[in-house]
C-alpha cells in the first residue's frame, strides 16, 4: 500500500549504529494499523500479505538508504503496488551455486560483486532477524491479551 | 571524478573521519599527492606511532626537515630533492620516482590514522580516490612527479595489497606526515597501512602512484632488515619486500650513490607498479625499467588504472617483490632511515594477481567470520560451503518467519484495531521528520496514555514486551506515567481518523511533545535508552 510506504521519509537516525529497534517499532506499528484499517476482515491472505509487505517496507525504511538491499526491496515493493505481485520470495536451490541462491535470497543481490553480497546479506539478516523478533513480541502480547 | 566523490562518500559515512585538522588544508598540499590523505577509513589503524613516525623520518631524513613540522610541505620538498637528486643523474626519473613511490607508498600506507590529520592537511579533501593530479608538484619537480596520481594509486593500492583490517585508509595517507617519518619506518604495521592504501587507490591509475611511493619509501630509508620486520604480515611480505628495495634504492638517490642507485632503479622500475593499475602490469614492469623518460608516469597508466581492482594492483606489487628480495640480498641492512613496505607472504607467489586475489579473499574471510557471528549454530561449521549453506538456510527460514507472523497478525486482527491507530502519532512523526531516538519511549508513552480502554494495556504490553530486550523499561514507564497524569483523552478521539487523532495531538499534546521531541533533552528517557541491533 502507497500509505505504507509514504509515511516513512526521514532519513536514518544512526547510519553508523545501524537500524534501531525502536524506529523499526515505530514504523511497522504505524503501518500495521494502516492495513488494519484499511482492508476488509474478510481476506485474511490479503491483509497478511499486505502485512508481510509492510513489515518488509518498514525493515528498509529503517536500514536507510544506504543499504542496497533495502533500496531493491523499496524499488521492488513500489513496482509490485501497480502490479499488484506477490510478496517476492525466491526458493534457492542449494543444489546449484550456492553465491547464486543467495543472490536470489538477498534482495538487490544480483548486481554486486561476492565481496558486497556478503555485506549486504549480514546486514539483510541483521534486520531480518530484528523484524522477526518485533513481530513475535506483538504476537505474543496480542494473543497473551486476549482470551 | 567520480570515484572521488565514490570513495569519499563511501568512508565519510562509514563514520570514520579524519580528523578535521587534516582537511584544513594548506597550499603546500599541492606538492603532495592528494589523493591518499583523504580517505576516511572506518577501520582502525593498528600502528599509527609507526605509521607517524616513518612518515617523520621519511621526510626528515632526505629533507633535513625536522620531523616535528607537521607540515606536507616537507614532504613536498623532498619530492623536489628527489627531482633534483634524480635530474642530476642519469638514472631514468621515472624508475626512480617509481620505486621512489612505492617506498613512499608503503610508508604512507602503514602509517596509522594519526599521520593523515598532518598530511591531510596539504591534500584535497574528500577526495577518496588515489591519484592527485600532477599538476601539484613544484615547477623544477614536475616531471617526476607528474607520477604524484599514480602514486596516490599506487598507495591505495598497496593498501589492498596488505589487504590487513585495512588498517585505515587515513593510515596510509597519513605517510605525508614529514614528522613522523622517521619513526614510522620502524613501525611495526606496515601491514595495515598497505592494505588500506591498496584498496584506496583501487579506482586511480597506479602508476604515478608507485614511483612516488618508490620515492618516498627511499627517502625515509627504512632499512631492508626494517622492512622485513615492518612486513610482518604473510601478505605485505611481497609489498615489503618491495618496499624495502624501493626504500633503498631512494636512499641510494639521496646518497647520490648512482651505482647502487642505477641497480636499485632499475628494480624499482619493476617494482613501481606496485600499485598501478591492472591494466598493463606487466607492461608497466618493463616500461619503466627500460624507460628513461620523466618518472611521471605517463597518462596511459593513469588511464589504465581507472578500473581500480585490486588485483592489477597486486600483479605489480608481485614483481616487485621479486625484485625486492633481491635488493634485499644485494644491499647491506639500510640506514636507520624507516620506511614500510607491503610485503607479499613469505613462501607465496608474489605476482599482482596473486596479491589482488589474496586481499580479496581477506576481504571475503573477514565477512564470512562476521557472517558467523550472526546466523547462530555456525560456529561449529567450518568450510565456505557448508557456511554459505548454513547462511541460505537461515536467511530462508527468517523470511518464512516474517510470512507466518504476517499471517498470523492478520488472523489476530480484532483485538489491537483501536489501539494500534493511538499508538502512532503520524502527524508528530512527519512534521518533525526523525525523531531523536530518546524520544521515542515518551511518545509512545504519551501515546498509549491516551488510550484508556483495554486495548491499550495490550498494546501498552505490546509495544514495551517487544522493545522490552532494548530499551529500558523504567524509562517507558516513566513516561507512560506523566503523559497519564497530563492527558486525557476522550474515546472518542481514538476512533476517529489519524488526521485528527494528530490534530488531538497537537492541540494537548504539544506541550509534551515538544519536550519530547523539541530536543533530546538530558532525560532520563535518554539516558535509559539502549537501543541495540
């Protein structure tokens, strides 16, 4: 969703430190109230993918721009709102090149050299991990609130 | 020009800066080659006593400069004198200035980050890439040094070369420092400077670099016996080597020992590439041994290096080290004169491409071993395959993660709806763009205040069990408390679109919101705060 992703503008407060947990709440909180608001109860896949993308916009916004996977995650994101694609996932097939598979795994992979891959997919896991663990800490407050 | 701005932006937002007294710049920078001083390089320098001290020493020695001048004007002028030393003999300048370069080079290169604040000072600023134009050198002196880019190359280059922690790029432009010459050459880091002088000059033609280093190296008169002491790294023994003939065929240019010199020189032009561009290694080798003309390197080389890879660099410091064992043999242990050389690894092959290669598989080692530390269980696996494999796997299996929790937050829906849209003050967030990190608990404090109904108290649990591992949990309450106490808010407020929930905001919140985000005042949110990746 457009709301998503526009809300997002300023720049990274700690380029050097790296994202910030605090911000990354920040962002997908901001955003998963969006997509609650805003798509129907009834389609839950919709709402969940709508939410995978949010949680995935809001892990690039956070990482900065200065970061390639983040800007390929951002291109790719605004690209599929018009075409309405699926949230990008790749299989990779250990079977083959392994430097290959991670390329396909890493967002914006495919243009760097080894060297930066491997940068960029320490960082990619970085926030990957740190989103993960957002996300289970809402999950497990919403569903120890509840019944 | 690009690779300039490329390099310089690349290192100033790696939030290591050289000390802003090396930008200051004066106009006796234009005898320096500029290049190297500005690099910013994050990493630190392992060695920067050595690195000022050969610098001091490498300037004092030829120049009778006192090492203590921090000024590159020293540096300029025994480039002068080495121009002088050179024109006055028959040896070819170019050959001269090339091993003068290298010698210089390395020196430059293992200095430690403290060198550059002095020698920064003459070189352009941000620029990260190696060569300055030649057009810096004093008039007599401008033929020998039209090699000053290529030098910077060159030095860049033999920073890959080392391919250590590349020890900081400041390290390594910090050589100019005439002071810290003399020391530096007794350093025991050459490595580290090497290595970060290689990679910067990745994208500049070597060749004039090199000479320049050659030049340099020889005039701080490192000893062999120093320079093999300053290689220490298995990497920089080649480089080292190299250097430490550089170093003493300079010294036979100061001590107008042509002989030696005329033997030195010739070695030197082999060596000179160390760090020229990939283009033609192997041209540049025996161009300037055979060449007699001005050591400036000529535009081609500068041409050549644009591509700035790391392993042309390597394929010239590899000849050179040839040489330099040499030299190494031929020449009695060298004066006290210091200077540090990028060797290439004892018992390895010592050809730039070899050396390219290895600082690249440094390069990939040191973030395959980072890469270990993150994805846990992987530090029982050993082998690069089985690593990437481990690493694939876990990037997978995040990303299935983020899927399931996606879908299960959307299963999840009914029972956050009100209290998520309270809970982020969109407004606030984008009038003052990014917020002081400190702030954020007292906004989302002030924020969850304002929902008094159930809901809250689970987004309130939401919000601080998920940054309960980072943030401090006092410092959230705290300021859940004082925005409780100062706001309320009615419900119907919470239901109504963000818009107004922001007009609600800023009309009783601006009080507490401008505290909160006015400044980061010394709060104790703040001091609370730990925000970790």
């Amino acid at each position: 969703m457009d709301s998503k992703s526009s809300a997002c503008s300023s720049p990274n407060p700690n380029p050097t430190l790296g994202p910030s947990k605090l911000m990354l709440a920040f962002r997908f909180l901001r955003a998963l109230s969006l997509v609650r608001r805003t798509t129907p109860a009834s389609s839950r896949t919709c709402r969940g993918r709508r939410i995978e993308r949010a949680a995935y916009a809001s892990m690039a916004y956070t990482a900065g721009a200065s970061r390639a996977w983040s800007r390929a995650v951002l291109r790719r994101l605004h690209h599929r709102a018009r075409r309405r694609a699926v949230a990008p996932r790749r299989l990779s097939t250990t079977a083959g090149n392994r430097a290959e598979a991670l390329r396909r795994l890493v967002p914006g992979g495919g243009g760097m050299d080894y060297c930066t891959l491997l940068e960029e997919t320490a960082d990619y896991i970085k926030c990957l991990s740190m989103q993960v663990e957002l996300m289970q800490g809402i999950v497990d407050s919403a569903s120890s609130y509840g019944p | 020009m690009e690779k300039e701005g490329f390099w310089g932006l690349q290192w100033q937002s790696s939030g290591a800066k050289l000390p802003p007294e090396l930008n200051s710049g004066s106009a006796a920078s234009d005898q320096l080659p500029q290049c190297f001083l500005n690099l910013n390089w994050k990493q630190p320098m392992a060695h920067d006593a050595d690195f000022e001290s050969a610098l001091s020493s490498l300037v004092s020695s030829p120049c009778s400069n006192p090492p203590a001048s921090a000024d590159g004007n020293g540096i300029g002028e025994l480039i002068g004198r080495l121009g002088g030393i050179c024109n006055s003999n028959d040896i070819s300048p170019s050959s001269r200035y090339r091993s003068a370069d290298a010698s210089c080079y390395s020196t430059l290169l293992n200095s430690p980050p403290k060198l550059n604040l002095s020698v920064m000072d003459h070189r352009q600023q941000g620029r990260g890439g190696p060569p300055m134009p030649v057009n810096r050198v004093p008039g007599p002196h401008i033929g020998p040094f039209s090699a000053e880019p290529g030098f910077e190359d060159g030095a860049a280059r033999l920073s890959c070369f080392a391919g250590r922690s590349s020890g900081s790029f400041a390290g390594q432009f910090g050589f100019l420092e005439p002071g810290n010459l003399s020391q530096a050459s007794r350093s025991q880091s050459p490595k580290g400077g090497f290595g970060s002088c290689v990679g910067v000059g990745q994208s500049r033609s070597e060749r004039p670099a090199h000479l320049e280093m050659e030049m340099r190296s020889k005039i701080g008169g490192s000893s062999t016996p120093e320079a093999t002491e300053l290689g220490n790294g298995p990497e920089e023994s080649s480089l080292s080597d190299r250097m430490t003939a550089d170093a003493s065929t300079l010294r036979a240019i100061t001590d107008n020992n042509s002989g030696k010199w005329k033997t030195a020189a010739k070695r030197k032009g082999r060596e000179a590439p160390l760090s020229s561009s990939a283009t033609n290694p192997p041209a540049n080798m025996t161009e300037e041994e055979n060449s007699d003309a001005k050591r400036c390197k000529p535009a081609d080389r500068n041409g050549g290096a644009k591509n700035a890879a790391v392993k042309p660099k390597t394929e010239q410091n590899g000849d050179p080290a040839h040489r330099e064992g040499k030299d190494n043999d031929h020449k009695p242990p060298e004066s006290p004169k210091d200077y540090i050389h990028v060797r290439a690894r004892r018992g390895q092959a010592t050809d730039a491409h070899s050396l390219a290669e290895r600082v690249r598989r440094e390069k990939i080692s040191k973030r395959m071993k980072f890469l270990q530390d993150l994805v846990p269980g992987c530090n029982k696996v050993t082998g690069k395959a089985v690593m990437l494999d481990e690493i694939i796997n876990y990037v997978q299996s995040l990303q299935r993660q983020v899927e399931f929790l996606s879908m299960k937050l959307a299963t999840l829906n009914p029972q956050m709806d009100v209290s998520m849209e309270n809970l982020l003050p969109k407004d606030m967030y984008q009038s003052r763009g990014l917020m002081p990190q400190p702030v954020y608990p007292a906004e989302i404090g002030t924020v969850l205040s304002y929902a008094h109904q159930p809901q809250t108290v689970a987004l309130q649990s939401i919000v601080t069990s998920s940054l309960e591992a980072q943030f401090s949990l006092n410092s959230l309450q705290s300021s859940l408390q004082q925005s409780q106490s100062m706001q309320h808010a009615t419900t119907d407020a919470y239901t109504d679109a963000p818009s107004q929930l922001g007009g609600l905001w800023e009309d009783d919140l601006q009080s507490v919101a401008q505290t909160g985000f006015g400044q980061n005042h010394g709060q104790t949110h703040a001091s609370h705060m730990k925000i970790e990746l």
